[in-house]
C-alpha cells in the first residue's frame, strides 16, 4: 500500500456466498495496510455497511435480493469510496452496465489474491482496475463509438510482451501463460513490468485495453 496510507484502507465486503466472503476477508486481514470494516450478504444487509462508510467496496453483482449494480449509486452518494466489483459475471453487457454505472473496477472471481490486493491499490491511486476478459467487452463498446485513432510514436511491444497481452486478453493467468509460452513465470512477471512501464498502466485489464485502443495489440 502507499507510503501515505498511515491509517489503514477500510475495505468493505458485499457478497452472499459465505465461503468466498470468509475467504476474502481472510485475505484482507493477512494484507498490512489493510483493515476489514464489515461484510454484507445482500442489498437490505448492505444499507447499514454503506452508512457506516468504507474506503473500498468489493461488490458482488449476484445478490439474493437484487443485482449489486443497484447499490453503486447509493455507495458513490454516500462518499468517496472506490468500488470494485467481484464476480462471476463476465459477459459483455453485465461489464459495460456495471462500469457506466460508476463502479471503479472489474474483476472476476477467478482472480487470485495478490490481483485482488493490486486492485485497491489501482483503485486508491485513481486507476481502473478490469480483468483483461472485461477489458475487451469495454474496447468493444469504445469501438462502437468511435474509430480506433492509428497513430505515430504508439508504444513498441516487443512480440514476447504482444504474446503476453494476447494470452491475457483470452484470460490465463500469469502461470498459465508462463506454461504455454515455455517461459518461467519470473520472466513473466519481467515482461509484464516492461508493458506496464510502456503502456502506463497498473493492471493486465488495462494493460490489454489500452493496447487494442491505441493499436499495438491485436486478437486473432
């Protein structure tokens, strides 16, 4: 977590499978810098976790009594808090009704702990942490609304990096990756520093965004 960041980030859990919110919470309560304020399980038991205030949200969308979409709104009136939300929904409508309705960041449930972690982080720090899968539903909305500019001086990949960006556009994980492309994942981990570097970003969901927008990266 920032330097800054002398008061732990309160983070905030809303999510009715009880195994996946004792496992996320666990994971909150292992991270220095981070403190657990309270949990939820549906919209009705969410009402009183949003007045008592959080610096980040982890929102599943799947709730018992609604879709957690509808409680963005309502977190974003009550401060400033970052919301990120955590689900098993990854389909392109779900993604891009969730993000315009002002949810902070995007990540599916397969995601491991330390992505989860670099997530609030992102979102602190004013980025916009989305699973590379939800990446390319949004650049597909970008797409329908405008040309993709082709332009000079776009940031070089090298064919390793591009492999990279395209494994994690079709969603394998840093491990997976490392297996198909026979590279440990220590070299993984090198290259991905270097995309991040090229493309300013913070996340594979971004890095994977911003380089089909600007050009460099393509799906076959």
């Amino acid at each position: 977590m920032s330097d800054k960041a002398l008061v732990p980030v309160r983070v905030a859990i809303i999510e009715d499978s009880p195994i996946v919110r004792e496992t996320l919470a666990e994971q909150i309560a292992a991270m220095e810098g981070l403190c657990l304020v309270g949990t939820a399980d549906s919209i009705s038991a969410a009402a009183g976790l949003i007045r008592a205030g959080a610096d980040v949200y982890l929102l599943d969308l799947g709730l018992p009594d609604g879709t957690g979409t509808a409680l963005i709104p309502h977190i974003k009136a009550a401060g400033d808090a970052k919301i990120i939300v955590l689900t098993s929904f990854g389909d392109r409508d779900t993604v891009v009704r969730t993000i315009e309705a002002g949810a902070d960041g995007y990540l599916l449930k397969d995601s491991a702990a330390g992505d989860i972690v670099d997530a609030i982080t992102s979102a602190l720090e004013g980025g916009a942490p989305i699973s590379a899968a939800a990446a390319v539903h949004l650049l597909d909305r970008l797409r329908a609304q405008m040309d993709v500019p082709e332009t000079d001086g776009r940031p070089k990949l090298s064919p390793r990096e591009t492999e990279l960006l395209q494994l994690f556009a079709k969603g394998y994980s840093y491990k997976e990756a490392a297996r198909i492309l026979t590279i440990s994942p220590l070299t993984v981990g090198n290259h991905v520093r270097s995309i991040y570097r090229k493309l300013d970003v913070h996340s594979r969901g971004e890095a994977v965004y911003e380089a089909m927008r600007l050009g460099t990266l393509k799906m076959n």
